[in-house]
C-alpha cells in the first residue's frame, strides 16, 4: 500500500504515523518545514526521507531505512534493521538487534547500539560508535573516528587519517591507508597499523601491535605485549615489558618496567633499550646500538644464538651498552660455523658483574664497573676493564687492552697495559706485544719479539721467547725485577735499583737514559740518567754486553771495577753501581762493554717506536704520572702531569696542579687554568714566540670571605722574580708559575693575556688588563674593569660597575645594577643591561645596544619569550654621535605587563619607539623605561644608524623594520613582517608566516615551531626572494644536520614551493615530506633555486 502525503505548507514539525503492515511511504511534500518525523510500525518496514531533515523511526520488525540529502536521525529499533544516511551529514542509531549502517556522503555519525553490529562510514569524515557485543566498523573514505566500545570489535579505518579506539573487550583494529591512530584500550587487542605512518597504543591488558608499512609509533601501554614494526623507521615503545621486533628500517624499541623483554632489530641500524628486567636485546644486521638497562641483560649485536647449521651476516658496526645488572654481551651471535660477521663493534659492560664477548672483527669492549670478563674474539679489539676485578682476553687480532687485573693479548700484535691502582698480571701471548706495568704487576711477553715496560715500582717483567725489551722508564720505576727469558734480550734498567735475569741467548744490559723518552724526543724530559744500583744475575763474559750511555761514560777506563766476594762490582762516575752476581772481574774487558747513546737501541723497539710520542696511556692507566706527547701538528693537549707539544704551534693547557710543560719548536700558547693552588713549569718557555694566557677566579688565597679585602689585579701583580735559573711568576692568590731559563727583565707582562673573573663574594674589585684581548668579569660586587689595550671583554655582572674599555674594539656589558659604561677609543659594543646606567662610546664609531636582549640572539627557534619583560630602567648615553655612531634597540612588543605601541592601523614600526623630546632623543620602551641620548638631534641621524631586534606578541603581528640591519620575530600565529632596507634577519616562527625582506641581502629562517599536523599543505610565504642575493635559512634544531638535498623544491604555478624531506634520526633513508617546514617563493621559478640560496645552522 502506497500513500501520497498531502502538501503541507505551514512552518513547524509534521509527524505521519503509519499503523497497517508493510506500508511503503513515497512523497512527502513539504516546505520550509524543520524536521519531518516518520515513523514505522512494528512489522517490516521499508522508510525514506524526503527533503528537509528527517528523523525516522523503524520501530519493531527488520525495517530498511533511507535518509535524504539533508542531515537526517535514523533509528532503527527493536531487531535487524539497515540504515541508510544517504547524503549530508546524519546520525544513525542502530538501536537493539544486528544491525547494518551505512553513512553515505558527509560527516556522519553511526551508534550500532546493543547487538553485533556493522557500520560502513563510507564517504566523509565519520564517527562510528559500535556499541555493546561483537560489532564490525568500516570507516571508508575520509578522516575518520571508530570506536568500538564494548565487547570484542573489528575496526577498518579505510583511507585517509583515521582515529581507532577498541575499547574493551578482546578488539582487531586495522589502520589500512593513511597515517593512522590506534588505540587498543583494555582487553587483549591486535593493531594493524597499515600504510601510512601510524601511531598505535595497545592500552591495558596483552596486546599484539604490527606497525605495517611507514614510519610507525608503537606503544603497548600495559600489560606484557607482542610489537613488531615490519617496515619503515619505527619507534616501539612498552610500559611493563614485552616482546619487540623491529623489522625493516632503522627503528628505536624501548622497554620500561622490570618484566623480562625480549627486544630484536631485525634488519637496518636500530636502537634498542632494556628496561629493568633481565633482557634479551638482537640488533640484527647494520649498525645498531643496544641499552641493557637495569637488570641481568643478555645483548647481542647481531641476531640472538642461533644452531650451527644457519647461516647468516652482520656487517654493522654495533655499540652494547649493559648497564647495570651482571651482563652478557655479544658483538654478534655466538655460532661455530658457516657464519660471516664483520662488524666493528663496542661493549659497554656497565655496573655488575659482566661477561662481553667480541666478534670477527674491531670491537671496543668497556666493562665499566664489577667484576667482568671481557673477550675480544677476532678482529683487532679495545678491551677495557674499568672498575673492578676483571679478566681480559683478546683473542685473534691486533688488541688493545687496559686496566684488566688479569690480561691476555692472545695472538697478533696486542698492546697490554696494566692500571697503577691494583696488582696485575698482563700477558701478551702470541706475537710482537707491548706490555706495560704500572706497579706491582707481573708482565709477560709470551712468545714473539715484545717489548715490556715497568712504568711503577716493584714489577716483574718476563720477556719468554723471542728477542724481547725489558725496560724501565726513568724514575717512574723502582725495585722492578727483569727476567728476558730466550733470545738476544735488551734489558734497560735507568734509574733506581733493578734486577735484571737476561736468560739464554746474547743479551745487552742497557744503563742510560730512558728509551721511551729518547724516542719520544722530548730532550728536557724529567727522567735523567742512570742512578741507581742494580743487579745481573747471570752475566756471561763474552757473549753478553754491556751498554753504558756516553754521557755517563765514554771507555771502558771511565769505569772503576771491584771484585766484592764472588760479584764483580761496577762503579760509574755518578756513584752509581752494576753489580755482575757469580762473576769474576778481572776476567772482564773492553769487549763486554759498549759506550753509546741511547738512541742506538731506537730500532729494537721494532715496529712500536713509531707510536711512542703518542699518548697510549688511556683511562687511569697513568693517574698521578701522565705524560703525553705531541708531534709535528698544531697539538692541543690538557696536562695531568706532563706534557711536550713537540713541533708545531701548540696549545698546552694547564690545570695549576704541578704539571710539567714543554713547547717544543713552534710558537705556542700556555694556558693556564688556576683552580686550586700549585706549582706549574714551563720549561722552554720563548719570549719572542709563544704567548701565556692567565685563566683564573681571583680572591686572595687563604682568606675567609667574611674578611677578604677588596683586591686590584693587573698583570704588574704577576710580579717577575729571579728564581735558581729562571723566573717565578706568583701573585698572592695560592699558586706559582715558574719559566725554566728565562730573565725576568725580558718578560713583557702586558703581553700575558688575561682571562679573570672574580669571586662571587659581593666583594668590589679592580681588574686592569694589558694588550691582549682580555677577558674581565666582575661578578657579583661593585666592580672596575679596565681593559686597556687590545679588543677586550668587560662583564660587570651585580652591583654598581664601572667599565673601561681603553684602546681596541671592546665589547662591554654592564649586566645588573647601576652602571658606568666608557668605551674608550676603537669601535666598541656597549651593551646597557639592567639598571639605570650611563654610556659613553669614547672615540670611534661605537654601538649602544638598548633593550632587554641582544642581536645575538638571532636565529633562535621556539625561544621562551614568555618568561622575560623589557626592562624598566632608565639609561642614559652622553656622547652619542649621529653621524658616527649606532644604536640597536631590542624590544619586547607584548611582555608580561607592557602593550605593544602599534598605531591606528595596528602595524607596529621600530622607528615609532624613537622620538625628539627637547634637545635630546629619547627611545620609550613603556611609561617607566625611558633611555636617553643626550644633546643630540633626531634629524641628524641617517637611517642607517638605528637598527632594531623586535619580538612579536603571540597573536598575529605586522611588524615593520627599518633602514638598517633589522631581526624581526614573530613568534606565535601568522604574522606580517617587513624588513625595508638593510640586510635583515626575519623568523617567523609559529603559524604561517608572510615574509617581506624589502632592499639589502636578507635571510629568511624557518624552523620546526609548527608542531601539530596540518591535512592541507599551508605555508610560510615569502613574498620578494631574491635570487643570489637573499638566503633562505634553516635551523636544524629538530634534526640531524642539513643540506640542499634535504629538500625538495617544485614549480606550482608562478612560485616556488620549498619543502623538507624528514628523516629520522636512527642512522637510516627512510623519509617523507614534512608538511610543517615549507616556504612558498613568490614569482620564482624553480629552476632557478641553488644550493647557493640556501644557509644552515645548528643551535644547541
């Protein structure tokens, strides 16, 4: 039965109830109606919507409801009913029974209600809510939102940008296309992430999350989940611990909590960090970087153990960090055969009580702290045991190994070193090794040609097969023992008292200077010739030899030879003595002795002499006792104890802790860094060539600070004094510097550059440079800082200071209090600071910089504007010149307390802060902060002379610069800048940005400050880029460095859009285009962009 509705043509809400079965409802005229409301019967119902807005009810029965091209309600009712929206944008409420909604175009929304229901979203930008039991929800096309509610759903989002939330209940939720977000909420839920760069969240409960294909964001929340990243460069991430698995692409998996996890890389260059259970990290192939984390950690570069008979590779290059916990790592996975694995790894024990296993190839082993065993496997290895009882093998290969209670170099040619602060035993194994002791250590060479060297007291050193040396350095050694084993020995003892065993074979006992310092060329090195009395205990006349140094003795008639019972007793000219156990001396001749220079026995050092001048002694291999050696290159050393430049024009820095310096050729730079009280000697010091630096904190040394007395400083107060062969430079603040060989009347003390600071006591002080480029910080007291000559530095810092610049460009700051600020001649930067401060340039073309901040501070992204105000005090500056010098003004256009002074057109000017008040110009910051050039004209200034840093308010700002070199910021929402002449600096920051540099060369900076996600490509607009002229500039803050080929530029229409390629920071290729960096170039042709109009920085 059909009814045709009559033509209603009043305003209001119609309602047609229908009550036969089965009715079918067609036509339903109407105008300017607001709702039309039909409802069905409780049989099977077929409803349509007519035009308007429908609400329709289906009632009892499985009815099929149609909406209309309005917004349209839809309910089904009691039982099985589908429902569709049609066009516009609808709501559909599935009600009881199993029902099917669909939403058709617009944005809709579909509740399936109680029941398993199904929802299609269908076309448009849909919310679907499944409702109570098993529901299935499709999204389709459009962003949409899917909510599963109770029970256990599917959810398919479909294409574009959807949002999946399962609620409870055991849901699958799948992304599909588009960069997905996925939200499991409670219950055991599966994610698929899909295409697209998704974010997944498993919520509560177990929950297994796959990443599909992209960039994905996976987080399992709660619970003990299963996350994989399958391809792109993935970020996992769970809460209680779980099992994760990277996949393709260079991806960061990251446990938290103390569950025992199982983390693997898979393929590419990962990331993997432990959380505080015991562990199990895989980095797979590539380069990955491992992280224990708490807890007993098994870590292994490459893929876990695997049996005998699978092959496989890892080429990467791997870092293991154990953390704390009792560790064990793996370079690669342990595997006997049919493997191949070439990755130079490093191996971070950590804390604990480690076990660290390399691999085939170079690996850095560090156990850090406990009690570890480390093992170098093949490849060329760097073990270092760090804290505690460790055990070091270095297996194949040329290794490294240092600070190891028990060392073992295995085979190659291995360098051992042992630690001054425990006893130990060092092996070099097979091959040509360098051993070193360091006290009490027992070193043995093992087979091969080595070379063993007591750099404490009390060692023992045995040399075994091969032809060895056996060496003692200079003074640094004392009452060692010496045995060479067989071979044709070199066995050099020096200073102090030895015993020396040569063993089988043509030995040469050696007694001299040290042969670790001749080699070193370091000719005013502290260790000096032989003293001592020491010991042969198996000389054998005629086949051994003794080697003297000529500067101790020239002929066998320079020595003076006793028999003493049965030893043969040997005095040199010194009153040293060699005493020969079980010899008979007249038996001895001139053919048992040779009278050389060290330097004879360079090249039984073999292949190591080459690598003596470099500094091998890592760690607190050498503590108290380092030395360390330069060579012909420009050296920077930091001094522990010693250290020689060599050639080359050197920097030695100096700690004042009795460090030892030599120059070496060259011209160099001392700088000497006091901290605490002590003696530091140079010993070439040359007056003509190199150059002191003077760093220290001043306050008289040895006053409390309750009574120290206000304190003058200048280089006059370094007070040369004759001292033994040289000078002593010593003020009375706790420490000497002492020049070796030099007059004091040569020095010229304004040449000693100066960088001084005072104590922060509150206490005033005078500071006076020289003719350097001095640096002076008065701190916290009432200070006067003097530069004097050269470009110097003067920091006032709190209270009331008065600064003079003197000759040189100086740059003086004034910071807190009330201050007096005088350039003096040069071109000089006057900064005014807080406080109600008076400035004078002096002579030159000088700068006076008035505002709360700096132009250094140019080029900063994202700076928290927010916490600073412009300042309140009144400065004055008194020798302004208009036609010479510059003023900078900085203001702050909406601070805390202050509104921005912008005109009638809500445009702010720079130059409306300046103005004519009487016979001086003022700069008014606000009613209280008012700055004053005194007896000057404003119509005397070029407009080139004033330039300004202006910061925006974090609404929209249209900003106007001036003539000269502006910085314009615009901080939040999308803001109008204009630079005008000059060449000017403009970021706009936040929002979308329209940029105008006007005339000079400008530079543009974008940066990453727009971090939400925008669907439609907007951008910063730059309305006249000039091509060879102006740069467009990038911070990279966000990312790893940038270039040209960051980016990618295409022609849309007649201007140019620039937009950057993302990458993430995990070592990898994987990128896509980032929406939020972009710039649109106004009337430029793409083709026409270079590199050249580029420029990037990195602030830290």
């Amino acid at each position: 039965m059909s009814i045709q509705a009559p033509s209603l043509s009043n305003e209001g809400t119609y309602s047609l109830t229908l009550s036969s079965a089965n009715l079918e409802l067609t036509d339903f005229v109407y105008t300017t109606t607001t709702y039309n409301e039909i409802t069905g019967t409780e049989n099977d119902d077929v409803l349509y919507g007519v035009e308007g807005n429908n609400r329709i009810y289906g009632l009892g029965g499985r009815d099929t409801l149609y909406g209309h091209e309005s917004t349209d309600e839809l309910y089904g009712g009691s039982l099985d009913d589908k429902l569709y929206g049609y066009g516009g944008n609808d709501f559909l409420y599935g009600d009881g029974g199993k029902d099917t909604l669909y939403g058709g175009l617009g944005e809709d929304e579909l509740y399936g209600g109680i029941g398993d229901d199904k929802l299609y979203g269908e076309e448009g930008n849909d919310k679907l809510y499944g409702g109570t039991l098993n529901d299935t929800l499709h999204g389709g096309e459009g962003n949409d939102e899917l909510f599963g509610e109770q029970d256990n759903d599917k959810l398919y989002g479909g294409a574009d940008q959807d949002k999946l939330y399962g609620g409870d209940g055991r849901d699958t939720l799948y992304g599909d296309e588009g960069d997905d977000s996925l939200s499991g909420d409670a219950g055991n839920d599966r994610l698929y992430g899909g295409d697209g760069n998704d974010i997944l969240n498993g919520g509560a409960d177990h929950d297994t999350l796959y990443g599909g294909q992209g960039n994905d964001l996976l987080h399992g929340n709660q619970g003990w989940d299963s996350l994989y990243g399958e391809a792109g460069d993935d970020i996992l991430i769970d809460e209680d611990g779980g099992s994760l698995s990277g996949g393709d692409g260079n991806d960061t998996l990251t446990v938290y909590g103390n569950d025992r996890s199982t983390l693997d890389g898979d393929n590419d260059n990962d990331t993997l960090n432990g959380g505080g259970g015991n562990d199990t990290l895989s980095g797979g192939g590539d380069h990955d970087v491992l992280n224990g984390g708490d807890g007993d950690d098994t870590l292994y570069g490459g893929e876990s153990f695997r049996a005998d008979w699978r092959p496989a590779n890892d080429d990467g290059d791997d870092t293991l960090n154990g953390g704390t916990g009792n560790d064990t790592l793996y370079g690669d996975y342990r595997t006997v055969s049919h493997s191949s694995v070439t990755g130079n790894d490093t191996l971070n024990g950590g804390d604990g009580d480690d076990i660290l296993y390399g691999d085939y190839e170079i690996n850095g082993i560090n156990s850090i702290g406990g009690n570890d065993t480390l093992s170098g496997g093949v490849g060329n290895d760097y073990l270092n045991g760090g804290d505690g009882q460790d055990l070091a093998m270095g297996g194949t290969g040329n290794d490294v190994i240092f600070e190891s209670e028990l060392a073992i170099g295995g085979s190659g040619n291995d360098r051992v070193h042992g630690d001054s602060s425990s006893s130990d035993t060092l092996i070099g194994g097979a091959g040509d090794d360098w051993v070193e002791g360091y006290g009490n250590d027992v070193a043995r060479g093992g087979s091969g040609n080595d070379v063993l060297t007591s750099l404490g007291n009390k060692d023992t050193l045995l040399g075994g097969e091969g032809n060895d040396v056996l060496h003692v350095v200079g003074s640094l050694g004392n009452g060692a023992v010496l045995f060479a084993g067989s071979g044709d020995d070199i066995l050099s003892g020096n200073a102090n008292n030895q015993w020396f065993h040569g063993g089988a074979g043509s030995d040469t006992f050696h007694f001299g200077t040290s042969l670790y310092f001749d080699l070193a060329k370091s000719a005013n090195s502290i260790p000096s010739y032989f003293t001592g009395h020491d010991k042969i205990a198996d000389f054998e006349i005629g086949i051994d030899t003794i080697a003297i140094d000529t500067a101790i003795a020239s002929d066998f008639d320079d020595l003076v030879i006793e028999q003493v019972g049965s030893k043969a007793v040997i005095t040199l000219s010194n009153g040293s003595t060699i005493t020969l156990n079980n010899t008979n001396a007249s038996l001895l001749s001139a053919d048992d002795f040779s009278f050389t220079s060290t330097s004879t026995f360079n090249d039984s050092l073999s292949t190591w002499g080459a690598h003596i001048g470099e500094s091998w002694h890592y760690g607190g291999s050498f503590q108290s006792n380092q030395w360390v050696f330069g060579d012909k290159r420009h050296d920077v050393i930091t001094a522990t104890h010693y250290a020689d430049g060599g050639a080359g024009n050197d920097t030695l820095i100096s700690h004042g802790k009795k460090e030892i310096l030599v120059g070496g050729e060259g011209a160099d730079t001392f700088d000497l860094q006091f901290g605490s009280s002590g003696i530091t000697t140079i010993k070439d010091f040359d007056v003509n060539e190199d150059q002191l630096i003077f760093k220290a904190t001043i306050s008289y040394y040895g006053f409390d600070y309750s009574e120290r007395p206000s304190l003058t400083f200048s280089p006059s107060s370094l007070a040369p004094t004759a001292y033994e062969n040289g000078t002593v430079l010593k003020a009375d603040l706790g420490f000497e510097i002492y020049l070796e060989g030099v007059d004091p009347d040569s020095i010229a003390l304004d040449d000693i550059t100066l960088l001084l600071r005072a104590a922060s006591d509150g206490i005033g002080n005078t500071l006076i440079g020289g003719n350097r480029d001095d640096y002076l910080n008065g701190n916290s007291g009432s200070d006067t800082l003097e530069g004097r000559g050269g470009n110097d530095t003067l920091i006032g810092g709190g209270g009331h200071d008065t600064l003079l610049g003197g000759e040189g460009n100086d740059e003086l700051s004034g910071d807190g209090g009330n201050d007096s600020l005088d350039g003096g001649q040069g071109s000089d930067r006057l900064h005014a600071g807080e406080g109600e401060n008076q400035l004078s340039g002096g002579e030159g073309a000088d700068t006076f910089l008035i505002g709360h901040f700096s132009t250094e501070l140019a080029g900063f992204n994202s700076y928290d504007w927010n916490s600073f105000n412009n300042y309140r005090y009144e400065d004055t500056i008194t020798d302004f010149e208009a036609a010479v010098d510059s003023l900078n003004i900085t203001h702050l256009l909406d601070d805390n307390t202050i509104r921005f002074l912008a005109n009638e057109d809500n445009i702010f000017r720079g130059s409306d802060l300046i103005k004519q008040v009487g016979n001086d110009v003022v700069i008014q910051g606000s009613s209280t902060a008012i700055s004053t050039l005194q007896n000057v004209q404003l119509d005397d200034f070029s407009d080139e002379q004033v330039s300004f840093t202006l910061i925006g308010r974090n609404s929209a700002n249209h900003i106007i610069g001036g003539a000269s070199d502006d910085y314009l910021f615009g901080r939040a929402s999308n803001d109008i800048l204009e630079g005008g002449n000059g060449k000017d600096w403009i970021q706009g920051d936040e929002g979308y940005d329209t940029l105008t540099g006007g005339q000079g060369a400008d530079t543009f900076v974008l940066s990453d400050a727009r971090q939400t996600y925008s669907s439609s490509v907007e951008t910063d607009t730059i309305t006249d880029f000039e091509i060879g002229i102006d740069k467009i500039a990038f911070n990279n803050i966000h990312y790893a460095e940038i270039n040209f080929d960051d980016f990618i530029i295409t022609q849309q229409g007649d201007d140019t859009l620039v937009q950057m390629i993302r990458k993430f920071d995990f070592g990898g290729e994987t990128e896509y285009v980032d929406d939020n960096v972009n710039v649109l170039l106004k009337n430029i042709n793409a083709e026409d962009i270079s590199a050249d109009d580029f420029d990037f920085f990195y602030l830290s």
